[in-house]
C-alpha cells in the first residue's frame, strides 16, 4: 500500500467506500494520571459513555461496507462491546505516549510486503465482559471476555465473538439512589469553585478547611464571602454572603449521567439569613432557574429543603446523560444563605415539596 493511497478522514464522514480498501480507526482515551478516576457514581466501564465520538466514528467508519481494524488507545481494560461489534479486527494499544510509531510499524508490513514486526504483547490485566465487571483478575471465578495473557499474532486467526452485549445497568454499577455533590465538603469527583459570572476575576477553587472564612475576589473586594456553619449537624454547612456579582458552583470533569435516575431532582438545604436585594438564581450546566420568588416567601431563618427536578433543566436544553456542573447558585447583589447537603435525589421529584418549574 503506497502513501499516496492513503487517505486521512477525522469522522469517517465523507468518505467515497470506492475510495478505500480498510479503514484504520484510531480511538481511546486521552492522557491521564492519578486522581479520583473519571468514572462517576452512575457511570460503568463503558469507554463510549465517556468519549461517544468514538462510538459514532466506527458507526460511520463501518457504515463503509470495508474491513475496519479498531486501534484503541487507553490506559486500562475498558468495556467496549459497542466497539467490539463494529470491528473486523481491535488492538489494544494503551496510551503509546510519544511512540505512536511502533504501533503503526505492527500494522503494517514492510515495503517487501513482509511481516516486519510481530504482535507480541499479551493482556496484563483481564479484560472485561460486562460493563460492571469488578474486580477482574486471574483465580476470581469470574468470566472474562479476553482472560489474563490474551493476544493474538498477525497471521493468527481469532476466534469468532459473534454479537456481543451492549445492554447496560440502569442506575450505574452502584445502582445509587442518589449522587452527593457537597457534605460538608466537595464530595469526589466534585470540587466547589466560585466564579465571577462576568469573568472579572479567575475562578477559585475552594479549600476544604471547614475553619476557612474566604472572601471572593478579596477582601478589598467582597464579592461573596463563605465561612462553615452548622445547619443540620457540626460544620455541615456553607454560609453564603452575597455583596456583588459571584456564583458558587460544583463541578467534575467526569459527566455524570443524571438521566438514569427516575423521577429524580437536586436537592439541598437552605436557610435565608438575608432577604436577595436582586435575582438569584439556581443553575445546571448553563441552565438557570429563577429561585428569587421563592426566597422572598421565607422567613429570616427560616430552613427550607429545596428541591427541583431534573426535568426543569432538561426543558431548558440540558443533556441530562452528560452534566459536569450540577449545582451553581449565583447573585450579583446582596443576599446571605447557609446551604448544605447537595444531592441528587431518585424520586424526590414526585414528593409535595417539588418546585412547579412550569410555573
């Protein structure tokens, strides 16, 4: 195959089938070290669910009519069933870092059409059948899809897999009724940020020093000032002080899939301490509910749970199967709160205290 035969195509969109023989796709995970894990309390081992390019990259590669050999790049066995079924051969390549180059020397031969190099590398780990399969090792009594020490040569030919699954579990591995976003702290994978709804100044993430009184962006110029109180238990709480523009927000860059959580809503606490001078507003990803007719109807002091569904931001336009900022409550004028216990909350929808977001 000559150089000047190949050709290059980001999406497999566009492509004349006439124009190829084989299709090289190459997918997987971006870089990454240590941390908490992108993998969130409703999430599975499903490497789609996290990069669905990917997924719709082999659709429209398969969609060809020609052979389709699947290189995919990660860092760790992933469930990859979808992709499986859509290639006609899959190398798992790891995160190659800057030796790209040696996984294209295996693919292909060298210019007198020999085999240059051959695939020797077999699985370190198992690899796993099912989107939940945890912990997968050798002598566990579970049944992989690819066990410990699996790999193929080039001239060897693999056994058939047939069609394989791709039903996932409603509700994540955990099966959770509810994803906690702040007790006390940021719970992992999220962090607490303050931010500047006017970009005045940089976003700031918040410490985890529950003794911290911290003001936004100085205390030349308080924008929002944040010290820990006690609402239900012992410094569970935040003490919000509003004098201009800031938002406080909770974010991951793991996207969470709310959408598997029936009838489910963000919940948290509040008790007014100031009556809002001006709007405040209750958002997720970049869909804002007014809360400013509801705060005025309290009583200084007075402690509300308050509950919104899902699906008033869904009505707003937000993909409830990729959300990355869940909470962010914001106030460009004076207005003091304590808020505690963020979370989302399966079946808290339907309960008498619901916000009628239709309203």
């Amino acid at each position: 195959l000559g150089a000047e035969r190949v050709r290059y195509s980001a999406d497999a969109k566009g492509v004349n089938p006439a124009d190829v023989d084989a299709v090289i796709a190459v997918i997987g995970e971006t870089p990454y070290a240590e941390g908490n894990g992108d993998i969130p309390p409703s999430g599975t081992l499903q490497h789609s669910s996290r990069h669905p390019e990917d997924l719709a990259v082999l659709r429209a590669a398969a969609a060809l009519g020609k052979p389709v050999i699947t290189v995919f790049m990660s860092g760790r066995p992933l469930w990859v069933n979808d992709l499986l079924n859509l290639s006609d051969a899959f190398v798992a390549a790891w995160l190659p870092g800057s030796e790209g180059g040696g996984v294209a020397d295996l693919l292909l031969r060298g210019p007198d059409g020999r085999i240059a190099h051959e695939f020797r590398g077999r699985l370190p780990f198992s690899w796993p059948r099912e989107a939940c399969q945890t912990p997968l090792n050798a002598g566990d009594g579970q049944t992989p899809l690819f066990p410990l020490g699996h790999g193929l040569g080039a001239a060897q030919a693999g056994a058939s897999l047939g069609r394989l699954a791709e039903t996932l579990p409603a509700g994540g591995c955990e099966a959770r009724s509810e994803v906690s976003i702040f007790a006390r702290t940021a719970q992992p994978p999220y962090e607490l940020l303050v931010a500047s709804p006017t970009q005045a100044w940089p976003t700031r993430k918040i410490s985890d020093d529950l003794n911290a009184t911290l003001t936004f962006p100085s205390e030349a110029q308080p924008a929002l000032t944040m010290s820990t109180v006690q609402l239900n238990t012992q410094q569970d709480a935040k003490l919000l002080r509003w004098q201009g523009p800031a938002q406080l927000l909770a974010w991951s860059a793991q996207k969470a899939a709310l959408s598997v959580f029936p009838d489910a809503a963000l919940v948290f606490d509040l008790q007014l301490h100031t009556a809002p001078r001006g709007p405040v507003t209750l958002a997720m990803e970049q869909a804002k509910l007014e809360l400013t007719p509801l705060l005025r109807g309290m009583a200084l002091g007075e402690k509300r749970r308050i509950v919104i569904p899902l699906a008033c931001f869904a009505a707003r336009g937000v993909d409830l199967a990729r959300v990355e900022i869940p909470f962010a409550l914001g106030a460009d004028a004076p207005f003091a709160a304590a808020v505690a216990q963020v979370r989302v909350q399966t079946g808290a929808a339907t309960s008498p205290d619901a916000v009628d977001c239709a309203r």
